[in-house]
C-alpha cells in the first residue's frame, strides 16, 4: 500500500483546454530522472491514485507533473480542476524503470515520445548525468496539433545549453508545420526521416532508445526498430530499447 503524503498545489499551468501541468510541494522521498510518482485524490469514500511521471529534475524544491484530461477519467479531470493552494496526495516512494541506470553505455541516446510522455524526458534532459554518458542526445515529440507541443521554452533552454550535442524533433499527425516532421515516428523511422533529421544514425551499437507514452506508439516503434537490428534491453539479455507504457 502507497504511503499518502498531503501535498500542495502551488501552480497549475494549462496548456491547451486538456493539457495541464501541477507544481507541488510535498516531501516524498528522492527520486531517479526519469521516475514516477502517484498522485492520489479523495473520491467518495476512496482515494483514487494514479502514476504520474516527475517532470522536474532530482533536487528541485517542487515536484511538476505534465498530464492530459481523459474525459470520464476518475482523476485526470479533478487535476484538471486543481487551483493554487489545493491539497493533492501523493505517494511518499517514487517508482518506476525508464531511468539512466537501467540504460546502457552507448554514445547517441533517442528519447522517443507521444503526448504526454515527454514528461520524463524533460526530467532526464536535465540532469548532468544525461551529458556525461552521452555525446548527443535527440528528444522526439510526437503530438496531434502545434499546440500540443508543449514545454517549447524549456527545450530551448537545453538547445542553448547543448548546442552541438541536442537535437529536438517535433513530429505532428493532424496538422502542418515546416519546423514539424509529418505523421508518426514508427513511420519515420522505417523510410529513414528521422535519421536524416536528427543526421545521425540508429546503429545497434551505438544507440540507446528511450521510449515513453502511448502503447500502441510503443509497439509500432519497437517493431520499426527491430527491422533495424534493435532490441528491448534486458538485464540478462543486453539490447538498445527501454520502454514505459501509459496506459
Ligand atoms: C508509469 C506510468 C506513468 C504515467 N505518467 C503519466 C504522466 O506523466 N502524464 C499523464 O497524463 N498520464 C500518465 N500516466 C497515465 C495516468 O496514470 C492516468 O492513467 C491518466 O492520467 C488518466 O487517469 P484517469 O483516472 O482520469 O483515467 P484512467 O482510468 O486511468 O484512464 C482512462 C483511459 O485514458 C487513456 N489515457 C490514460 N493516460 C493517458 C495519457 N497520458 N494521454 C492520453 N490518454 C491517456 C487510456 O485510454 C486509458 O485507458 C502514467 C501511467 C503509468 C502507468
Ligand atoms: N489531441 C486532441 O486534440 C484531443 C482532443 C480531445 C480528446 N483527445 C483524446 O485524448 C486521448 C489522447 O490523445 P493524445 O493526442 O494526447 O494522445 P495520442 O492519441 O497518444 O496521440 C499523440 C501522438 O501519438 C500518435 N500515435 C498514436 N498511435 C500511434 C501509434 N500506434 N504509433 C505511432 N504514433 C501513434 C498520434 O498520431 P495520430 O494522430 O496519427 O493518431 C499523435 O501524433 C485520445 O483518447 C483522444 O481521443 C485528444
């Protein structure tokens, strides 16, 4: 059983009218890059609780979560609905696998992403280890509309930071964007525009792949990958992909 602690909302940010962030005070224990936490609210006589990815980094004095509105979701609306001040649970152990620990030495690393499932990315992106381990590091986003892609500024902060060893692909599905590769990343990733994009190459023995977000976005992407000689990676069966499913 999850250990509630109470915690404070102290911003929410509303990106588009179903896409939110949390900044939350609470004192859960230390967390990896990459991790998530659960955040829980009283619904009747139950707390409901689900996982959310930190997108912050390890150390910072708040916690932010990045999270969409599912209609007729039992939580995800009552986030939605949370002000500055409003009390919110959250689970006093963070969790979870798509972190750097669990990742290989390689030189690239790909951080592939739909929806909110950037969200650990962000976090990872942020931290020093992220730029010891490897020599360039491509972050993909992958959303419907422009106004899904979210968390522009913070990318440019890593861009500046990282101009040499950074790239930031958007892809968009429903709608047009020079600066945006069209469709989905499977796709792009079996007629070589991604690669070309990011001008580096997905090489089995070069390359670690994270993925993050939704499933069926995770199992086309394995699929692609394995055309190119990719594969999940296990303790005890060493391959190049690490994978986190949202739902
Ligand atoms: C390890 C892990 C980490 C997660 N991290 C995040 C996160 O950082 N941000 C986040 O928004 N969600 C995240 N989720 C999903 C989250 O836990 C909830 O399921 C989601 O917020 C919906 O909650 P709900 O109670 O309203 O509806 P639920 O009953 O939990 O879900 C209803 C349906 O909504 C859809 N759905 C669930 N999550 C999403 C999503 N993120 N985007 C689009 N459709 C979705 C699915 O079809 C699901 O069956 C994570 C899930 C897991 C397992
Ligand atoms: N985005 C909206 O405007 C919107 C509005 C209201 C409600 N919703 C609901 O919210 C839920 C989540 O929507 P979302 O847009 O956040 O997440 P999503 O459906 O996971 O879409 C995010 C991105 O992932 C892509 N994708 C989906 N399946 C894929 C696959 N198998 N392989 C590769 N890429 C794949 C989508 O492309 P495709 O576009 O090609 O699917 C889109 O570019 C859905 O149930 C939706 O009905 C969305």
């Amino acid at each position: 059983m999850a250990q509630w602690i109470e915690g404070r909302v102290v911003e929410r940010i509303d990106w588009t009218d179903r896409l939110h962030s949390l900044r939350v005070e609470a004192p859960i224990a230390p967390f990896r890059a990459g991790q998530f936490a659960k955040l829980g609210l009283p619904v009747g006589e139950e707390i409901v609780g689900r996982a959310y990815s930190l997108v912050n980094p390890p150390g910072d004095p708040l916690l932010e979560f990045y999270f969409s509105e599912v209609e007729e979701g039992p939580l995800s609306p009552r986030l939605a609905k949370l002000e500055a001040g409003a009390g919110v649970l959250v689970a006093s152990q963070p969790n979870g696998f798509l972190v750097l620990d669990e990742v290989p030495p390689a030189i690239h690393l790909w951080l592939l992403s739909t929806g909110t499932g950037i969200g650990p990315f962000l976090s990872i992106l942020r931290t020093e280890e992220a730029w010891r381990r490897f020599q360039r590091v491509v972050l993909v986003h992958a959303a419907r509309a422009a106004a899904e892609l979210t968390y522009r500024r913070l990318i440019a902060g890593v861009a500046e930071a990282q101009p040499k060893r950074f790239a930031y692909i958007p892809f968009l599905s429903r709608e047009a964007a020079d600066y945006a590769l069209a469709g989905r990343i499977p796709a792009a990733i079996g007629d070589g525009r991604l690669e070309a994009r990011a001008g580096l190459a997905l090489d089995p023995a070069k390359s670690q792949i994270m993925i993050c977000g939704n499933p069926a976005m995770v199992e086309d992407a394995l699929a692609a990958l394995a055309a190119r000689g990719l594969r999940k990676h296990r303790r005890k069966e060493p391959g190049q992909i690490t994978t986190e499913s949202y739902w």
